[in-house]
C-alpha cells in the first residue's frame, strides 16, 4: 500500500453540531450539506476564497441522509421523523423550494435512493421498513417488512432489485416489477456487524455491488440476475468503513473508515476471489486434530488445538500451520492477512503488487463525495462539525505500485 498526501483546498468549520452529508455542487464551487442543527445548506466560494452561506432552509426535524440528483437538481433529504422531503434548487444555487413530503416511516429514514428512470425513490428506515413511492403523485407504491433494521440500499434496474443492507450485516434481495410489490427473494451474510453504506456499479454488462462493513472490509459482490454470481473482500482499512464514492471515470473507489484512512481501490484490476473455506476434524497440513475431534485426540495421544483457515486456499489448518502472514492484493488482501506456508511460497513467488493508495485525515470523517470534473473531494467530519475539501489527484491518479 502507497501512501499519498493530500491537498487542502479549503475549509468550512461553522457548524456547533453533527455534519450529517456533504457533496460537491457540479456547476459551482460549492458544497450541500445537511447537519444536526436541522438546516439544508448550500456553501460558496467567493472571490475571497472563503465559503459562505448562499442557502439556509429550516428543517422541521434532524435530517438523516441525502439524496441529490445532479440532473434535474432535486434534493430529497431524509428527517429522523421519518419523513422524505423533496425540493428543487435554482440553477444558480441562490434558491431552494420545497416540492411535496413522503410519508411512509416511523422512525429515522437511513436511506433514500432515486431512480430517474421511473421517477420514483425508494426509502428505508430504522423501523424496518423499505418503501417505494411516486415522485409525480407522492403516494406510496410499496412497503415491506425486514426482520432487521434498515441502513442503506440501492436498486438495480437489470433485474429490477432492491438491495438493502441491515445491521445483522445481511443483504436482502427485493424484487420490485411493475412497481406494485415488493418482494422477497434471498438474504445474504456478507459482514461481521452492520452494513454503513451500499453502492452500485451498473452498466448493460453487469451489476456489481459494494458494501462497505463495520467488520473494516469492503464487500465487492457480482450480480447474477436475482443472486451473487461471486463475492470477495477488500481489506484494507483497520476499523469500520464508514463511507464510499465510487469515481467511474477513474474506475476507482474512495472509501473513508473510522480510522481515519481515505482509501483509494482501482477497480480495474481483476481481484479472483480467496478459497472457500473448508472444514475438517484435523489440520490439512499435520493432521493434528482439532479440539473438538475427541476419538483422533485419544488415538494420537494429543491435546486438540483450534481451527484456523489460509486465506489463500480455504484449507482448514492449525495455528503452527499457518503462522504466516502476507499482503494478497490479487485477492483484495492489502493488509497482512493469515496464510498457510504452502500458500506464502506462492504468493512471494507471484510478487503481486499494491491496487489500493490512502492518505491518513487530519480528522475522524463520517462522509465522503468526490467531483471527478473539477477533481475535488469533499469530506465531512461528523461531530467536529468542519467540511474539507480536498485536491483528489493524488488519490485518483494514482497508478498501482508495489506493497
């Protein structure tokens, strides 16, 4: 992993309370923002090189999440009330009006997902409870019922799925057609504790979709129709993964983490993903047993040791079997991770190299957006209250280069 340093281009640090999102206005310089002292605000930069307030609206209660369509420069900001508000903003970003409120939750909106296609978005809720509505009438199209509670989501036109991640780490596939019902099909275990955030890259080709985990690992999970045709992991930050941008004209990912790591993943690469791990009543390698394999610890006169997996391979072997540790970024491995000695000769032969560049934040940050246009991230730093904006070419220009 290379390390890159940053540039700051400017600063905005005039919020008491929690800076909820942040995202880079296309045509301005400028950033929109939404925090905890219930405000939307629009900043921009002027002559001077200082940020100001060209809008300032007054929420009705906290917001929880933005969505903002760049296209048709529709807001839609989810409260705590568990209301969606929508609102169209000027083309010269002096004006925000409010259009209609959604009304379908009972408690905070974790989510919301516009689909322009349709003119419809799609919502979801600590209270469990995914929902579609109509953006031309407001009224709601379809709700179902999770077991757990809600956090991110997204839809897939090619198959006409909503994916949500929930705080059991699973992924629920919906399918939604003819925009009546929302049902049912799979649920997946992907991570070790809550899904932050999900994204979706699409084309007519293929869907893949990134989670982004407490567990501190990104999931890269290929669609096929209704299911994951294959999944693998990037591992690469060490505390959970708080936020993620995906920059299509780079191809690559910007991922932020709790602590304090700005990543930057190229996902041209192809990454094969690790063995499957397997599972047996003795190491692979010395056939000691394990210690829940009483008849082989009696016959060999031994004590059992614990179960632990290569990585690499999948075989299930011992702790002397597997005491080494290497990078596998071929795999999505950029950290040291445990691998057998078979599979360590292998990997140092192979001589694979780096996909992934970070710069380490100034400050703990809890939301990212980048502007590959004007090659600017915009982050936000949570309570701390402060928005940076940063210059991005060191983190998208960035080639891979040798772990």
């Amino acid at each position: 992993m290379a390390v890159v340093k940053l540039e700051l281009n400017g600063e905005i640090n005039n919020y008491d309370e929690n800076v909820v999102a942040a995202q880079a206005v296309p045509s301005e310089d400028g950033v929109i923002c939404i925090s905890d002292d219930k405000t939307i605000k629009v900043w921009i930069r002027r002559s001077t090189g200082q940020y100001w307030p060209s809008i300032c609206y007054n929420l009705p209660a906290r917001p929880s999440c933005m969505s903002f369509n760049e296209d048709d420069l529709q807001i839609f900001v989810g409260l705590e009330s568990g209301v969606v508000m929508e609102f169209k903003v000027a083309e010269d970003y002096n004006k925000l009006s409010h259009v209609k409120n959604y009304a379908g939750h009972t408690a905070k909106v974790t989510c919301v997902t516009y689909i322009s296609a349709n003119q419809q978005i799609v919502t979801c809720s600590s209270d469990r409870c995914v929902v579609c509505f109509s953006c031309q009438s407001g009224t709601m199209l379809a709700a179902y019922q999770h077991i757990s509670f809600c956090t991110s989501l997204q839809y897939d036109r090619r198959s006409s799925t909503v994916l949500v991640g929930d705080t059991a780490g699973n992924i629920l596939v919906l399918l939604w057609k003819n925009s009546k019902s929302l049902n049912k099909i799979a649920i997946f275990k992907k991570h070790d504790g809550t899904i932050n955030e999900l994204l979706l890259m699409s084309d007519d080709r293929r869907s893949v979709l990134l989670s982004a985990g407490q567990d501190g690992c990104i999931g890269v999970h290929q669609l096929d129709d209704e299911a994951f045709k294959s999944s693998l992991k990037l591992t690469g930050h060490s505390e959970s993964v708080l936020s993620m941008h995906y920059c299509a004209d780079h191809h690559r990912l910007l991922s932020i983490g709790s602590d304090k790591l700005i990543a930057s993943w190229d996902l041209k690469t192809h990454r094969k993903p690790p063995g499957e791990w397997r599972e047996s009543d003795a190491c692979e390698v010395c056939s000691t047993p394990f210690y829940w394999n009483f008849k082989l610890m009696i016959e060999k006169k031994v004590l059992g040791v614990r179960q632990h997996h290569c990585r690499h391979c999948g075989r299930a072997v011992c702790m002397s079997c597997s005491n080494q540790t290497i990078q596998i970024p071929n795999m999505g491995f950029e950290q040291l991770t445990r691998v057998c000695q078979a599979c360590h000769e292998t990997v140092l032969n192979e001589k694979q190299k780096s996909q992934m560049v970070f710069s380490v934040l100034p400050l703990a940050c809890n939301y990212v957006h980048c502007d590959e246009s004007k090659e600017l991230i915009v982050t936000s730093s949570g309570k701390l209250g402060v928005i940076q904006i940063w210059n991005a070419k060191s983190l998208l220009m960035m080639g891979s280069s040798p772990s």
